[in-house]
C-alpha cells in the first residue's frame, strides 16, 4: 500500500485519535521519515495473517 494509505490507517486507531493535533503531526513526520528510510519507493509492504474460526449450529 502507499506510504499514504499506511498513514492513514494509522491515524484511524483510538490511540492517535485522542492525541492532540500538534503531538499526532509529529509523530506522523517521524514516522513518515522513518518508512521512507525503510520503504524508498513509498510502498509500504506490511505482511499479517488472519485467523478465522467459524462455528456452525446444528
């Protein structure tokens, strides 16, 4: 995904929602130079995996 999405992503989770404008901006541009640094072509490559259960009723 883009550097943009990711940022974006992030700044949707509870945590970033309740810091102040000034704070959250900060930490964003840091983060921001730290994946650029990692991630040159700003494609931000974040493998995860998912486990889904299912129960069925009988």
């Amino acid at each position: 995904m883009s550097l943009d999405e990711h940022l974006a992503n992030l700044a949707t989770h509870s945590y970033f929602a309740v810091l102040g404008e000034q704070e959250r901006d900060a930490i964003f541009a840091d983060e921001r130079a730290e994946l650029l640094r990692v991630f040159p072509d700003g494609t931000v490559e974040e493998p995860y995996r998912v486990d889904v259960t299912v129960a069925v009723k009988r």
